[in-house]
C-alpha cells in the first residue's frame, strides 16, 4: 500500500475532473469502478476507487482517491493496494507506486497552475 495526502486550494470539481482524466487518460487499462458523493453543509466528499492493470507485476491495482473541501479549501488523499504476489508480506509493489505516482504528478500539475479550464 501506498499513501499521498495534500491540502490545496482550487475547484473542488475542477480538481476531481482534473484527477479523473489524468488517471483515466494516463493508462489504457484504467477505469472508474465506482464512487460516491456526499455534501454535508458546505463540506463536500467525493471518494473515486480506480483500478488498473500493471505489467510490472502482471496483476490489477486499486486506487482510492478522497476529495474533501469546504470552499477553494481543499484536501485530497489518494491510496493504492493490490500488485503484490505474496502470501503473508508484501513484495513487488511497483505497479502500486507507479499508480500513485500518476496521482501524484496530476495534483502538483493542477497546483501549479497547469489547468486546461
């Protein structure tokens, strides 16, 4: 498993469209598997699970990415799981990282004023 959190301003839909395309673009075998909304008073929570094909350890990868704001205020956490081939402990967990990475890069892209709208 591995982990990357960040709080940011920005569009809270800006943002989350701007992390779908990166992700659903980045790869020809990623998909959106599922996801889920809510809004409780002005606090918004999107939770998007991604799941990919990595050949580097010739097996799926999950991402769950959560999107929080409140405002252009802004926190998004983004998690991987899967790719490895053991039984009782992790080993080959590139395509994990190689995912989250591709999250990675996208959200400092869109920091960094890299938005295409």
């Amino acid at each position: 498993m591995a982990k990357y959190e960040n709080r940011l301003s920005g569009n809270f839909d800006e943002l989350l469209s701007w992390l779908h395309n990166d992700i659903t673009e980045g790869s020809i075998s990623a998909s959106l598997e599922d996801g889920s909304d809510i809004n409780i008073d002005q606090i918004r929570v999107s939770v998007r699970v991604y799941e990919r094909y990595s050949m580097i350890g010739g097996n799926r990868v999950s991402l769950n990415i959560t999107v929080a704001g409140k405002g252009d205020d802004l926190y998004v956490s983004a998690i991987t799981s899967g790719g490895s081939q053991a039984v009782f402990f992790k080993i080959n967990t590139l395509g994990e990282e190689s995912f989250l990475e591709s999250v990675i890069s996208s959200v400092e892209n869109y920091i960094s004023g890299n938005r295409n709208g």
